[in-house]
C-alpha cells in the first residue's frame, strides 16, 4: 500500500502505528504518522536551510520538492531528545521539519519527497525551468548519496 493511501484515509492509521514503531524501520510512514494537515497546495518546490551539511545533503542551501500537506513539528520534545533536527521550513505559519537524524541510531528523515521529480510535470508557470532542474538534480543526489551510505 502507498503511504499517499494513509493521507486519504485516516482510518488506515488505526493498528498500525504500533505495527511501525515494534518494526523500528525507518522510512516516509513514520513522518506521517505524526501528522497534522498544513491547508496548501500540493506540488510545490520550498528552499531548505540546513543547520550543517552531513553525507546525505552536501548543501547548506537545497530547493526540494514538498507534496503531501502533513508535517511533524519541531517542538515536540521526544523529537528533540532523539533527533537532530537540521532543517525546518514555515509554510502558511506552520513550522515544519524538512530533515532530521537520529542522534544514536543509522535514521534519516526527510518530509520533502526527493524521488518524485518529474520532468513533464506542468508547474503552471510557477517556476522558472532552472529551478525545477536543480530541485531534480539535488534530490536526485540525496537519493545517490543514501544509496552509497548503505553500501558502506
């Protein structure tokens, strides 16, 4: 089943966040288990600050593709005390996090969707194609890097 499938339907959260958590592995549905519905539209390319660079995102300064309207707050302290938050972004003044890790355990996190680049997806005039370029080439290297960290 697609995560996207968890954003139309909330029932689909009954009995399995306890399933994710016993299971300890990381991935997109644990963001989103923690969700809260940000009114925006969807498909849309947000720039990232991070705090520091690391092995998965090499830019201080990242355009990043966001799709989906959920977000975790940075200011929940479970968060605070097992993740270093490195990026956060505001949209329509809610405070998101774009990226974190976690402080002991091999777990990254990012809210943005860097896979999802496509070419021909009509952004309505909205972005210049220089922008929608390097959004794809970045995320396209977050991607890399990930898979070269696991190889390791």
């Amino acid at each position: 089943m697609n995560s996207r499938n968890y954003f139309i339907n909330d029932s689909l959260f009954l009995g399995n966040e306890s399933f994710v958590k016993k299971a300890g592995i990381p991935g997109c549905i644990a963001h989103r288990m923690q969700r809260m519905k940000i009114p925006s539209r969807d498909n849309r390319i947000i720039s990232i600050s991070l705090k520091k660079t690391d092995e998965l995102i090499p830019y201080s300064k990242n355009p990043v593709n966001i799709h989906q309207r959920d977000y975790i707050s940075p200011d929940g302290s479970n968060i605070q005390k097992n993740f270093d938050i490195i990026a956060t972004s505001e949209i329509n003044g809610f405070k998101a996090i774009q990226y974190m890790r976690h402080i002991k355990r091999t777990i990254f996190s990012v809210q943005f969707h860097p896979e999802t680049h496509n070419i021909n997806y009509n952004y309505s005039g909205i972005y210049d194609k220089k922008i929608i370029n390097k959004t794809m080439t970045i995320g396209e290297e977050i991607i890399n890097n990930f898979v070269l960290f696991c190889n390791q």
